[in-house]
C-alpha cells in the first residue's frame, strides 16, 4: 500500500464516481479543524490589545476559511485519507 500524502494524490486514487466521498471525507476534516483551532484559540495566554466582538467575529471567519484550506489542500492532517480508506472498505 502506498502513501499518499496530498489531496491531488487521493484525487488520483479514488474513482471518479466516488467524488462525493471525497468532499464528505473533506468536509469532516474541515469540520475537525474548525473545532481545533476554536480550542486553540479559547486557551489565551492574555488579553489582546485590540479584542472586540468584531475582531472576534472577523478571527472566527479566518479561522474557518483556515480550516477549509487545511483540509484540502496539502493532504491536511490526513483524517480525509482515513476515513475514505475506511468507507472504500465497507464497499467491497
């Protein structure tokens, strides 16, 4: 079994009829990293010189459109690689 280390790789590995699992297997990473870095970032060490409810509102917009990139590109953590391996098996 070979490693595959980055989206376009896993794009490569799965059949295009499977598309849909591969933006679900996405979009849950997506989902896994939002939660992550909402966690990082709740866990303040100080205050922030400028915080507000905008700058908060603006940080959370970021962190989620940081998640979304996360997960696609690059291969991200690697949960979507997981779980498409998972779902291929219960097929066969």
């Amino acid at each position: 079994m070979t490693d595959i280390t980055s989206i376009s790789s896993i794009k490569q590995a799965v059949q295009p009829v499977d598309q849909r699992l591969l933006q679900t297997a996405q979009a849950f990473e997506a989902i896994f990293l939002r939660d992550m870095i909402k966690s990082m970032r709740s866990s303040e060490l100080g205050n922030e010189l400028l915080d507000s409810g905008a700058s908060n509102q603006f940080r959370d917009m970021m962190d989620g459109r940081l998640a979304d990139k996360m997960s696609v590109s690059g291969g991200g953590l690697g949960i979507a690689k997981m779980l498409i391996d998972e779902w291929s098996k219960r097929d066969e």
